[in-house]
C-alpha cells in the first residue's frame, strides 16, 4: 500500500456526484453508520477520481459505487454487501444476499445503475451534503 492509500481512512466510499440514487445511498449510508466507520468522496472529485485510476475502474462512465478498504476496491453488488456489513442492524443483515451468485446479483445491479437516471434521476451539480455529514466528506488527495 503507498503512504496516500495509508494516510486515508480504512473505508471510503466513491459515488457518482450527480445521480439522486446515489446522493440517496450515501445519506443512507450515512444515517445508518452510527460508528462513524465510512467517509465518502465524489468520483468527480480530485480523490474519488485519482482512487479509481488507481484501481483500474473507468473514470468516464462510473455506474457503481465503490467502496475502497484496506487497499482494495469493491465494486457492483459486492460493494453493496460490503457496505450494507458495517451497517446498524437491520441493514447489516443484508449480507444474506451473499448466498446468491454474484454473476446473478451483479445483472440486478447493472440493471438498476444503467437506469437510475432514468428512474431516480440525476443533478446538474454534485450533491451539498449536511454539516455533519460534511464532515466524513474527502476531496482532496492527502499530501
């Protein structure tokens, strides 16, 4: 792991700015996370973009959320598992879906992520999140 990946938080979750699903995901995240374990940066970001170069993730067309821990990224439904794990019950409980295979959880999501403007909607600028929630918010790559 580099000295930016150690100085950065153990989970960070990267979502695309502009999509009302995903402005939707991390407040939910975010309600939901009462030890405070996740932080979030916008793929549009100068952090959110640099962590997906880095993982190989395509920067021009981000239609997954990802969640980088540890040094290692997660993307698709397993990124949805991992997170919904470090949830407060009940959410947590959602690692049940595990058990279905992961071709077959990753063809819902696509589904949904190919569609969420569409159903959800989308912004013209990234999300203003709340003071609070401001707070677990990164931007910019560590020095």
């Amino acid at each position: 792991m580099n000295k930016t990946l150690a100085t950065l938080p153990e989970n960070i979750v990267i979502f695309d700015g502009v999509c009302n699903l995903c402005e939707f995901s991390v407040n939910f995240i975010f309600d939901h996370d009462t030890a405070g374990q996740f932080y979030f940066t916008p793929a549009q970001s100068p952090l959110g973009s640099s962590l997906l170069r880095r993982f190989g993730i395509n920067t021009t067309r981000l239609d997954t959320v990802v969640l980088v821990r540890n040094g290692q990224a997660f993307t698709l439904s397993s990124a949805a598992i991992e997170i919904a794990a470090k949830l407060d019950l009940p959410w947590n409980l959602l690692t049940v879906f595990q058990v279905v295979p992961e071709p077959l959880r990753d063809m819902m999501y696509d589904w949904i992520a190919q569609n969420r403007y569409q159903l959800f909607g989308k912004k013209e600028v990234c999300m203003l999140p709340s003071e609070a929630l401001r707070k677990r918010f990164l931007e910019e790559i560590p020095e």
